[in-house]
C-alpha cells in the first residue's frame, strides 16, 4: 500500500526542517502545529540545526538517532 504525502510549503527559507517534520509526521499519521514546531525545533533568522529538529520530532513522538557519514558511504 503507497501512502500519499502531502506538500507543505515553507513559509520562507529557514523553514525548511520544519516543514520536512510536518511532512514526516503527517506521513505517520500524526497531526502537528507549524508554529509549536518552530518554537520546539528552536528556530531563529539562521534556520534550526539538526539537533533543534531531532528535539523537536522527540516531542511528538518519535525516535531518533544522530550520526555522521559521507556522502560516498551513503551512495554505496
């Protein structure tokens, strides 16, 4: 079974992470707000770091695990 995902457009360049999140979440079911994933994921006029998204996807409910790879390890 394909599951559609739906598009959520950024509100501007900074909002990039939260809006992959709430594409994630919504994939999985699970309903979020813009503006409380903005204040959870720590955005500022420089963007959010992984980190802040990582923290951010923690409190609603997921998993996850940080960790680093080039991009020939990942291609392979």
């Amino acid at each position: 079974m394909i599951k559609n995902i739906s598009f959520e457009q950024q509100r501007d360049t900074m909002d990039c992470g939260v809006s992959c999140l709430i594409m994630t979440a919504g994939y999985y079911g699970k309903s979020t707000d813009r503006d409380r994933l903005r204040l959870l994921s720590d955005l500022s006029k420089d963007g959010v770091s992984l980190l802040g998204i990582s923290k951010a996807a923690e409190k609603i409910g997921f998993k996850t695990i940080g960790g680093r790879l080039s991009f020939d390890t990942l291609t392979s």
